[in-house]
C-alpha cells in the first residue's frame, strides 16, 4: 500500500493519503492529524470524517491540501 503525506508550511496540519486495490482500480482514503504542542506530536483530527470514495489520486491530492489549508 503506497502512502503520501502532505503537510502545510507551519506543519501544524498533515494529510495522508492511502490507497486500497479494488476490483476495478483503487480507493483514495484520506487522514487528517493536527500537531499538538502540549505534547509535541500529532493526533488523528476526528473534525474531518470522509464520506464519499475518492477513485482518482489527483482529487484525493486535491482535497487534502485544501484540508490542510
């Protein structure tokens, strides 16, 4: 399973993209984590739920830098 992680310019916010095989080409899920200083390290963000299937590695890049932003 191939991973990409995208983080925004103050590294307060990370998204990972990670991609399943499907019968028919594959599935984007994306993961949100926001750093926390308190305890330097980063936490899954449960704000951002995905609700639809992303089936095209472009629009799951897409969308995780808007998240980011």
């Amino acid at each position: 399973m191939k991973t990409i992680t995208i983080q925004n310019a103050e590294r307060t916010k990370k998204a990972e993209i990670t991609r399943t095989k499907l019968s028919d080409g594959y599935n984007y899920y994306i993961t949100l984590y926001t750093f926390d200083l308190s305890f330097n390290s980063y936490f899954i963000n449960s704000n951002f739920k995905q609700s639809k299937s992303i089936l095209s590695k472009i629009k799951a890049v897409e969308i995780a830098e808007n998240l980011i932003n």
